[in-house]
C-alpha cells in the first residue's frame, strides 16, 4: 500500500458481464492511478443484492470480477482489492449516514428512478438508501479521490454534502472527496444504440462487448455496429456511431479520436469496424488468458482476497471508531 499518498476509492457491481466500457471508462484508468493513489478498489457486492440475484451465480461473478482486476494489472500487494460483503463498516457508517441523510435527497436521485421502473415487483429499501451506501464505501477510508462516470456524479455529490454535514456538526471527521473524469474513453456507447451507454443489462446481446468474449464475437459485433449512410469516418456529433468506434479505438490504441479519423481519412466503415475489433481483441485475448490463469490457482486468489480484507478492515476502521465516538456510541472494549 502507499501509504502517505492521497487515498482513492471505487468499485464494481458483482452483477452481469463486464463489457469494454466498464475497461475502457474504468478498469484501464484504475490500473494507472494505483501507482499514483493509495487504492482501494471494492467487488460491491452488498450493492448488487438491491436487486434480486441467485445466490451461487453472485459469489461466481464476484470471484471472476476479483481475478479481473487483478487480470487487468492492478496489484493486490499494492491496492488493496476486496469484497464489499468482507469489511462490516461499510454496513455500520452506510446506517450513520443514513441518520444524517435527507429523504428529500433520496428522492431526486434518477438511478432510483430509473431502477424502480425496471424493477417495479421489487423497489425495495435499500434500492432507496443505494447512495447512503455509496457515501459510506467513500467515507470509510477517507477518499481524496473517487473516478465516476458522468452518471455517478449525482451520487458523488451526495457523498461530498453527507461529509461536509457530519464536518460542521462533530469538526474534522470526514475527508470530502472530489470527482475524477478521465477525458477519453470515459464513456463508451452501445454499439446497436449510439445514443445510449454501453452497459452490462442491455437485452440486446450485440449491443455490448463483454471482457470474456471471444475474438470472433468481437469481431462479429464490432461489424454489426450502428453507422450511418453518410460515408464518412468523422468525429461529430451528427455520426454518433462512427464517432463511438473511433473513442472505441483511439481509447484502445492510446490515440485521440482526431488522430484516429486522421488514420482512417479516405477509407470506408468496413476498414474502421476491423481495425476496432483488432483494436480489442489486442485487449481482451491476454485479458481472458490471465484471468484463467488466476481462477486456477484457487489458494493463490483466496490468499490474495483474505490479505485483502484483513487490509481494507484496518483501514476502514480507523474511520468507523472516530465516528461512532462523535455520534456518542459507547467506546468497545479492547
């Protein structure tokens, strides 16, 4: 861990398969800033079950998440990577915050909005609370710094109002964090519906690019993707679905979109759709091949998640005495 260094948190839901935005928005940036940042990055599986899931499936999608982080280059012996469900002070300072939490705030939350339309039979409490949550895995180890999607940013400044409300009733409790937006590649779009995120729950299996899909997929969706009848590779506005691929390429190769469309000035959309789907499969192939490295050294990966959860618990609770101290709980024996 580097200690002394600013501290940045996040995470992912244990729920549906990773696709290419996930790496390209996320996971690629998390790996760079984990040599900047005192990490901790979080399988949130306690966020997963606002929603209904079946019980094997959940802990086989937060293992396969946990050897993708690690896949996709980030240390353990360095970021501190854990299951949520491991550290019980994300539970105990979300129930604080939630004292310290106005409904009025819950409710002008869109993801509650928008969740509680796709799951009508199930808008349950914590679906509600889902931010108080969020604010309480930030919190907890005292985040400098938290990368958000343009979509999180709402429930990022929830978290900045909740500390800076602890701060002027009980002083200096809680480090109020900031957003961190990476320029490119912070968000890819579906491939069927340019005007819509790229995203784990489509019904649309072409739509998305999933982290273990094979080079054949890849290459088969990336040839399906939205276009236009325009003709020609340009970076605006108006061709959403060209200028998707090309953040989808220039985030993969390490170009800007406008040097991409430079590279591919007077060719057609069969050229760029291939060079995407090379692009990616560059990517993904060693991706999926170290993943399965990882799974199969089971006592290697459970060493790794037990260190880890022993690490984020230290840390984790440095911050929950402070706070129950402020708020007047009893001091625990030693």
């Amino acid at each position: 861990m580097l200690d002394g260094n600013k501290v940045l948190f996040s995470g992912m839901q244990a729920t549906g398969n990773l696709t290419l935005g996930n790496y390209l928005g996320a996971l690629k940036n998390w790996v760079e800033l984990s040599t900047q940042y005192m990490c901790f990055y979080s399988v949130v599986d306690m966020h997963s079950i606002t929603v209904r899931q079946d019980p094997a499936e959940l802990r086989k999608r937060a293992r396969r998440l946990m050897a993708i982080y690690i896949a996709a280059g980030i240390d353990p012996e360095k970021a501190c990577l854990y299951y949520q469900s491991h550290v019980t002070g994300h539970a105990e300072l979300a129930w604080i915050l939630n004292c310290f939490t106005y409904m009025g705030e819950l409710n002008r939350m869109t993801q509650f909005k928008d969740k509680s339309a796709k799951h009508a039979d199930n808008i349950n409490a914590g679906l509600f609370t889902y931010p108080v949550l969020m604010a309480a895995d930030i919190l907890l180890y005292q985040a400098d710094v938290v990368p958000v999607g343009i979509d999180q940013k709402q429930h990022l400044e929830l978290t900045r109002d909740l500390a800076i409300r602890f701060n002027n009733i009980y002083g200096d409790v809680f480090t109020v964090p900031e957003a961190y937006i990476p320029k490119v590649g912070a968000k890819i779009m579906s491939l069927q519906d340019p005007t819509k995120k790229m995203s784990k729950s489509d019904e649309n299996p072409n739509a998305s690019i999933y982290l273990m899909d094979d080079a054949d997929t890849v290459a088969r969706k990336c040839k399906r993707a939205v276009t236009d009848s325009e003709g020609i590779i340009a970076y605006r506005e108006e061709q959403p679905g060209v200028s998707n691929l090309l953040d989808i390429y220039s985030a993969c190769v390490g170009k800007t979109p406008e040097e991409a469309v430079k590279e591919f000035e007077g060719q057609g959309y069969g050229a760029l759709k291939t060079a995407v789907a090379e692009s990616v499969n560059a990517i993904l192939t060693p991706l999926q091949t170290r993943v399965a490295e990882i799974e199969k050294d089971k006592d290697w990966l459970d060493q790794r998640i037990k260190e880890n959860a022993e690490k984020a618990t230290y840390y984790s609770t440095k911050t929950l005495r402070k706070v129950q101290k402020k708020v007047g709980f009893p001091v625990r024996p030693r």
